[in-house]
C-alpha cells in the first residue's frame, strides 16, 4: 500500500445466519480503495449492505471472509486514527456535551486536563461553543449530530466514516451541517486525511464526495464508480451537477432491473433459485396507480425526469425506486436514461374504470410476476382449487428467511386479492378461486 493509500478493501464478504440457520449473503465480492485527499461517499439503497460494510471498516464487526487494510494495518478491531459519526446521534443522555465529546479521549486514557482543553476546542470548531454544560435533552437534532462531530473530530481521526449522519434531520438542518464540514474540510482545520460517507440522497453524495462508489442490492456489490470533478461549493441548480444526477439515477434504476431480471436465468439453470422465489418490492396498489395517473397529468404527457418526479412527490431515492421500478417490471412504464416514460398499457390503466383496471392489472401480474403465475397454477390443480398460505411460506423459506418470505407473500397476496386473481382468508389463512 502507497503512503498515498489510507484504506484498502479486498474482495470483502459477510454473511449472516437467519432465523432457519441458512447463511444470508448481505456483502460480496467488495473490493475498492482509499487515497489521502478523498471524501468518497458509497450510495445505495437501504438494505444493501452499506451500514455493515462501514462497521467493518472500522473494526465493529468482523468480516465473513476478505480483508480490510488502513495504512497498511490489517483491521481487526477499532484502530486509533479511525473515528465513526453514526446516524441516530449515539450521545449518553445522563452526559453533557461536553463529557460525551470527551468520551473517546478518556478510552484512550489522555489525562483530564488536555482532554478537557481538546474537548472544548472541538466543541468551538463544530459550532457548539456556549452549551458545553447542555444535555442532549436540551438540544435539537441538528445540534446534538454536532456533538456526534465533535465526539469523532476531537480524537484527530486520519480517517472519519459517516453512516448516515444527515438523514434523521431536516433539510435546513442538514444542508447547514454538510456545509460547515465541507468549510472544515477545505480549510484543512482538522486532521483528518480523508472521509467515507454512507448516504441514500443522490444530491448529497454529489455535493460531498469528490468519488460516488455505487452499490447494488441482495446481496451489496459495487456496480460502478462515479468521479465527480465539480469545484467546491457546488450548486445543485448548475448543468453540470443536474447532469450527475441524472447519470447516478440512470445507473442505480439500470442496475436493480438487470438484478431482477431472473426468470430467464433460472430457466437456464444459472441461478439456484426457481424463478419466483425473489425478493419483490413492498409497494401498494394505490401507490402505483397514484404514480401512474401523477405520470399521465404531466405536462409532458407521460414523460418526466427522475429527480424532478422525486422532487413533485417528495419521495427520496428508498421511497421512489421501488415505485419506479415496479412499474417498469409490470410494463406500465419505461425506465430509460433517467427518466419515466408511460407506457400504452399505463395510458390504459389510467384510462379505465375500475373493473377494467382490475383486468389489466391481472393480465400484467400473470405475464410478468413468476410467483403470481405459480400461485394461479397450483390453486387451479388443486381440487377445491384452496390451499394454505402455509404451503408458499415453506417454499419460499427454502429459498429466503422467514421475514423475506412472508413480506413478499404478503405483497403478492394484496395485488393478487386485487386483480381478482384469487381469494384469501385472513381467519383460515387459505388462498382459493372463490371469494369467501
């Protein structure tokens, strides 16, 4: 490792075991590396391993297999010049700012005195100065993730990992808290050498980063980098920042549709999974039909622009995508280059009364959702054409753990309930082809 190199992951893997004792791949084949001089955000959806990946980086949990080496140390447990901010604040609530800064010095046993004096200048630097004495009871959100700062930066971290940090604030509150790291970080008025950002906001992991390492879902991978060369401060309004935008947009939709794409696979026998015994996305009927009919009162008539559909509907990227690609799955819609195109089946939809929607609905549930087609065709076999929930929940448990299984039945069960596809009894907890 160059002495320019602060962090070196190698093919990097973590399994756990769920409930049935069957290992549940949360990251694989994850390997990147770290220069001095970098802030580099991962982005990615929730769920896709982010969080775990940054424990790992800073000793908290042990890999599955692979190696994570800073400055050329092996890292097996907390290392000093590693520093983390985690997202839900983590303060002592019976500690004042000013002792829970302090925290991190006395684990390293610095005598009391030069931790008070590095505590109360790391508290001055973040923009506390002045509630040194406060509880975090006393303090908002926005200011006790400042002490969540302090408390990493007055340990002098050669590297700061951030899981998250802005995203239980709100907007006001974040944008002035990544701007006055950012003013930190330019006026070099800290040790660090270089921060690792975790986020699911497209904007943020541009206006951070100077490099967007892009992960995919089930299991986390990297799909792709993304340099981002736009000078400090950036401007989400300028060309060149929207442009990123819609490339990161693009790549994240573009890469969970070939995820799930399985069917043909599975036929091929290239994947062990039967091809209806993939996770789905938890989405509702009326979210989709609200998006579609968002879509076909568009000005542009059926066509919009990711972020600016995310914008008009408030959504962040976690509450957006599954919406989106869905859609796409379901051919109701396009996803292409960042944007949203209705599709004629979708103009259709929108078009139709409500019995005519459910029709439509059943036609595409049963053309392109796999365990829809294998629910219809075991009910219409069966003699009183009934059987349990139960039997589907044992054959998805063979492929997922319990929690996957039953949220994707659950999910499959509603839109099929719906279209009319089939009946189900909640007291007996038996699908069938009569409604009860």
């Amino acid at each position: 490792m160059s002495s320019s190199q602060l962090l070196k992951v190698l093919n990097l893997q973590k399994s756990f075991l769920n409930p049935e004792g069957m290992p549940l791949a949360v990251l694989e084949n994850v390997t990147f590396e770290m220069r001095v001089g970098e802030i580099v955000a991962l982005l990615g959806k929730s769920g896709s391993g982010k969080s775990t990946l940054l424990r790992i980086l800073a000793g908290l949990t042990p890999p599955s297999s692979g190696s994570v080496y800073y400055r050329n140390k092996l890292v097996e447990n907390p290392m000093n010049g590693i520093a983390m901010v985690f997202q839900n604040f983590a303060l002592l609530p019976w500690l004042t700012v000013l002792e829970n800064v302090e925290l991190g010095l006395e684990a390293q046993g610095i005598p009391h005195a030069i931790r008070r004096d590095r505590a109360l200048k790391a508290i001055d630097t973040i923009g506390l100065d002045g509630f040194e004495s406060a509880y975090p009871k006393e303090l908002s959100g926005g200011m006790r993730q400042r002490v969540g700062f302090a408390r990493a930066l007055v340990v002098e971290p050669d590297l700061l990992l951030m899981d998250e940090p802005f995203s239980a604030l709100d907007i006001l509150t974040a944008e002035n808290l990544r701007n006055d790291l950012l003013e930190l970080w330019e006026a070099k008025r800290t040790r660090t050498q270089g921060i690792l950002c975790v986020t699911h906001d497209i904007e943020e992991a541009i206006i951070l980063s100077n490099r967007i390492i892009l992960f995919t879902s089930s299991p986390g991978r990297i799909h792709t980098e993304v340099p981002i060369p736009l000078p400090y401060p950036r401007d989400t309004e300028d060309k060149a920042f929207k442009a990123l935008v819609d490339k990161i947009y693009t790549l994240m939709t573009v890469s969970e549709r070939e995820r799930l794409k399985f069917a043909k696979a599975a036929k091929a026998k290239v994947l062990p999974h039967p091809e209806y015994a993939y996770r789905f996305f938890d989405v509702s009927i009326a979210e989709l039909t609200g998006l579609l009919e968002t879509m076909e009162s568009n000005e542009k008539k059926g066509h919009i622009d990711l972020p600016e559909l995310s914008d008009e509907l408030h959504l962040d990227v976690d509450s957006l995508f599954p919406l989106v690609e869905t859609l796409d799955i379901l051919r109701f819609a396009k996803i292409t280059e960042g944007d949203l195109r209705l599709l004629d089946s979708g103009r259709a939809f929108v078009a139709a009364d409500i019995q005519k929607r459910k029709k439509l609905f059943a036609h595409h549930l049963q053309e392109y959702i796999p365990l829809v087609r294998h629910i219809r065709s075991i009910l219409d076999k069966k003699p009183k054409n009934r059987i349990s929930k139960e039997f589907f929940l044992e054959e998805l448990k063979d492929y997922l753990n319990e929690e996957e299984a039953e949220k994707l039945l659950k999910v499959i069960i509603d839109w099929g309930r719906y279209a009319e596809l089939f009946a189900y009894d909640y007291d007996t907890e038996t699908l069938s082809l009569e409604n009860p």
